[in-house]
C-alpha cells in the first residue's frame, strides 16, 4: 500500500465548508503519480485515467493540522488514505478572507514525511465560513446554493445509452477541454454576487462522482470561472456492504448535513433531470418548506425522463421550480424572484 515505493508523497485536501466555531476539514493521503490533468493525448489521458483510480494511499499515518494563528491539531488516515477532521474551535471567521475561507495547513508528522516533493512538507487547505458566522470584513450572505455537477454544469452524456458519453467524457477529455453547459458560469457567479452585486453567497458542489475525480473536477470549476466552493463526492462503496432501509442517498444526505451545518440559512437547489435530483429536492423541500427558495433542473433530451420529472411537479406548490433548457431563462427567473442584480 505505499509504504515502501520511493514515490513522494502529498496530502490532497479537499475545500470543506465550517462555522466559526465548527472546523471540519477532509482529503487524503497518497502516493504522488505526477498526474497531468492539463495533457491532451490518448495515451496521456488514459495514463492519467489509470492513476486517478489505482491510487497508492497512505494508511493509518499521523496528520498535523496548523491554522494561521498557529494552532496545531492532529489526525489520522484511515485505511483508504483519507481523513476526515472534526473540532469545535472558537474565533475561526477571524481568520477568513472577504470571501469566508479559511486558509490552513497540513503535513505528515511520521518519519517518512521527508519523502514529500523537495521536502516540502506543507500541504494548503481551505474551509468555508458562511458570513452569517464571520467578521465584518466578509461579504454579506443572503443564502446559499447547493448544485449537482454532472449534466448541471457539465455535460457528460449520463443519459446516454449504456452511459456511453459519460465513459467518453470522464476517461478521454481533460478537464480544460470540457465545456460548461452555456451560460451556467454566468448564472452562477450571478447568484454568488446577489441581489446587490457585493454579495458572497456560497456555492456547495455536489456530485456522485468518486474522490478519486476531485482534482479532474476542481480544475475544471476554476478554468471555466465558476465561483469557488466545497465539492462534496463519495467514497466508492465498501464490497458487500448492505443498505440501510433509512439510509439516504450519498448526495441527499450531502445537502442534509449542509443545512444542518448553516440553519438559518436558505438555499437555492440547482440540478437536472436525467436521474435522481428531483426525488431528492422534492423530499428536502418537504422536510425544510421555509428554507428552500427555488429550484432549478436542467432539461435532458429524454422524453420519458422529462414526463416523469413534469409529473412530478404537476401538483408542487412548496416553492418555485423551474425546468431550464438554457440558462438565460434560470437568469431571468431568478432575476423576477429577485435573488440576483
């Protein structure tokens, strides 16, 4: 499992999101495999696809944690290289830019922490602070949006037969090369902004895609001018582990835990129609009826997909919904309900 490869190692964080006295931070450990995600190239592509998903992690090894005022915390990766910090810390929104991040580092405190790139053993993270907790040098919020990412924002054939283009898409296109759905950067950094135009409300990302993709997905956020914000994913489920009957789905208790974290916050809920984002909205919807301002699904080229998503919400009347074809009609609607400038 990497322990002993002459590879150099890195911590890859993963931007989490936190109050200003909730620290929660995640990401993993793992052996370095030099990934261009920049490379274009079929053998580069698929070399690079192979080292996103055989992964050399590091178990069970000591973490350091520094925030900027020099506090250390430590923790510990698990036996998939990842870690997952918890910690009730008081004064944190001191510490965060006018946007709400939180600048900290990361290191390995074990012996083999010298086998780190030109051993430099300081690994940058971020964490959200929503401004409701923050200091009065943070942008007003006045709410947050929660959006998937696959055929929302990024085009990627989940529809398709045999999920055909997803494969295409995910394994032989580098993240720069992929385009945005049209417009939806726009719509995007208009909410951000907000009514007012010098608002910082945050965005939260949430996919079914795997961590392994992070990076591939992060960069593609950031060459396509999408406003900076937590891309929650999921671990690849453990062989032969059964279903809770209450459990919900990975994304579903994503979006429930960000409401849990940021309670008297509303949210806009952005996704499309092709699999399971309107069961899911429907449900959060009914359970938080005050907290959900709008939702938004993008319209997929299946006929019968769309029936049923329209069937759905024949009879709703919780809060607005709007199914978009483009994202001049989200901006539109969006502007009437007054949620941007």
């Amino acid at each position: 499992m990497g322990w002993f490869k002459k590879d150099p190692l890195q911590i890859i964080t993963f931007q989490s999101y936190g109050t200003d006295s909730h620290f929660y931070i995640r990401g993993r450990a793992l052996e370095d495999e030099n990934i261009d995600l920049s490379k274009n190239g079929l053998f580069s592509l698929i070399k690079n696809t192979y080292k996103r998903f055989e992964t050399d992690e590091i178990p069970f090894t000591k973490l350091k944690i520094t925030l900027p005022n020099d506090s250390v915390y430590y923790t510990k990766t698990d036996k998939r290289g990842y870690f997952k910090f918890k910690e009730n810390i008081r004064g944190l929104a001191e510490m965060t830019n006018e946007e709400g991040w939180l600048p900290y580092e990361i290191s390995f405190e074990e012996t083999f922490s010298k086998r780190v790139i030109n051993n430099n053993n300081r690994f940058p993270g971020k964490m959200l602070i929503s401004s409701s907790w923050s200091s009065p040098q943070v942008k007003k919020t006045e709410f947050g949006v929660i959006s998937d990412i696959d055929d929302t924002i990024l085009q990627t054939g989940v529809t398709s037969f045999l999920k055909l283009k997803l494969i295409f898409n995910t394994f032989f296109r580098n993240a720069e090369s992929r385009s945005p759905l049209q417009g939806a950067s726009k719509f995007y950094q208009l909410l951000h902004q907000g009514k007012t135009g010098k608002e910082a409300n945050p965005l939260f990302y949430v996919s079914h895609s795997p961590w392994n993709l992070y990076r591939y997905l992060a960069l593609f956020l950031k060459a396509n001018n999408f406003p900076k914000g937590p891309i929650l994913l999921r671990s690849f489920p453990t062989p032969f582990r059964r279903k809770e009957k209450e459990e919900k789905p990975q994304k579903q208790q994503e979006i429930l835990d960000i409401l849990e974290t940021y309670p008297k916050m509303s949210f806009i809920l952005i996704g499309d129609s092709g699999e399971h984002d309107a069961d899911i909205y429907i449900e959060i919807a009914q359970k938080f009826p005050k907290r959900i301002k709008a939702i938004y699904l993008r319209s997929v080229t299946h006929k019968k997909k769309m029936a049923r998503i329209r069937g759905l919400f024949s009879s709703f009347e919780i809060t607005p919904v709007l199914l978009v074809s483009d994202s001049k009609e989200a901006i539109a609607h969006a502007r009437s309900l007054g949620f941007i400038a």
